[in-house]
C-alpha cells in the first residue's frame, strides 16, 4: 500500500506546495485581488486545492481512516469538502475565505502530508 500511497502523496505535495507558492503575494497584499493577475492567482490557487481534494479523497478510499489517524487535529473532512465548493460553487466563492485557507489550514495541512509522504517513502 506504501507504493500506491506515495502515488498520491508525491503530487498532493506538490499541489499543496505551489498554493503556498502561488499565495504568498496574495497573502502580502490582498489588493492584488482587484487585479487581473491577481484573480489568475487566485484561479490557479483554486485548480490546486480542487486537485488537492480530489487526491485527499482518493488517499481515504485507499486506506480509510489513515489520515485522521495520523494527524487528529488536521480537518480532513474539511479539506476534501472544499474540493467539493471549489466545483460546485466556484463563482460563489469568497476570496478572503480562500486567502484564510492558505494562511491557516494550508500550514499544518501541508505538513501532515509531508510527514505522510516521508513515511511511505521510509525515510525518517
């Protein structure tokens, strides 16, 4: 199963990793949001989070339980139920909402998916 949680694991990273990438500017100075290219960041943070969630739902079909086991305090319904407004709701979405996300889920979420890959990977 460590093989096909690393599948997984690896791009899940990488989606994570290139929100806090892509958020940064956004963060700094949400004004950049009355912009164009702000907005293109914005859409692009929304692609990650939606493919973010897409693989998280994945992960708990694969090995159900694992990541609420691993890591309690991470909102995983959460996480995977924003894939769900992302789709669903995308030009209802609130960008200060998004923006809250990546300043204070996207953190720890990040960090527990870290971990988890590490540990499929068996490094330590």
């Amino acid at each position: 199963m460590s093989g096909d949680r690393l599948l997984l694991l690896t791009p899940l990273r990488q989606a994570l990793e290139r929100i806090e990438r892509k958020a940064q500017p956004l963060l700094a100075d949400p004004t950049l949001l009355d912009r164009e290219d702000g907005q293109d960041l914005l859409d692009l943070i929304c692609m990650q989070f939606l493919a973010a969630g897409e693989a998280l739902k994945r992960l708990e079909k694969l090995e159900p339980g694992l990541l609420a086991a691993s890591f309690p305090d991470i909102d995983w319904k959460g996480a995977m139920g924003f894939r769900d407004v992302i789709a669903h709701q995308y030009f209802d979405l609130d960008a200060e909402q998004v923006l809250l996300i990546c300043r204070h889920a996207l953190p720890g979420l990040l960090n527990a998916i870290r971990l988890l890959e590490q540990q499929a990977s068996g490094k330590s």
